[in-house]
C-alpha cells in the first residue's frame, strides 16, 4: 500500500522552483509521485516505504526547507 506525504514549503514562488523540488523528490528511493501545488505551496509526496528525512534532505537539497 503507497504512502503519502504532505509538506509546505514556503520558499516555492516559480515554476522553476516546482521542477527543482520535484527532480529532487523523485530521485529519493520508494518516490512513485511528486504533486507540487504552488498556489498553497503545498507538495505530496506519494511511494514506498517513504523516508521523511531524505524527503526533507531532498527538498534541502533543491534549496528550500520544509515546514
């Protein structure tokens, strides 16, 4: 059964900003989907088994931290 994360992060104003947390979210082993919803600067994170700390590194590592 796939899982899903739900993080805000703030710092996302762009579409450039939507593919770099996306890129980097996918890359994370067990990520099936990535939803990056800028309006509510919402992203969700689906797949199995989910790590919520290389989840956050990943967004880190895109250049945003996750609230």
């Amino acid at each position: 059964m796939s899982e899903t994360a739900t993080y805000r992060v703030p710092g996302m104003t762009c579409e450039h900003c939507k593919a770099a947390v996306t890129e980097e979210l996918s890359a994370v082993t067990g990520v099936d989907a990535v939803v990056v919803d800028l309006e509510s600067k919402v992203v969700q994170v689906s797949g199995e088994p989910l790590d919520d700390v290389a989840l956050r590194a990943a967004i880190a590592e895109a250049g945003y931290e996750a609230a």
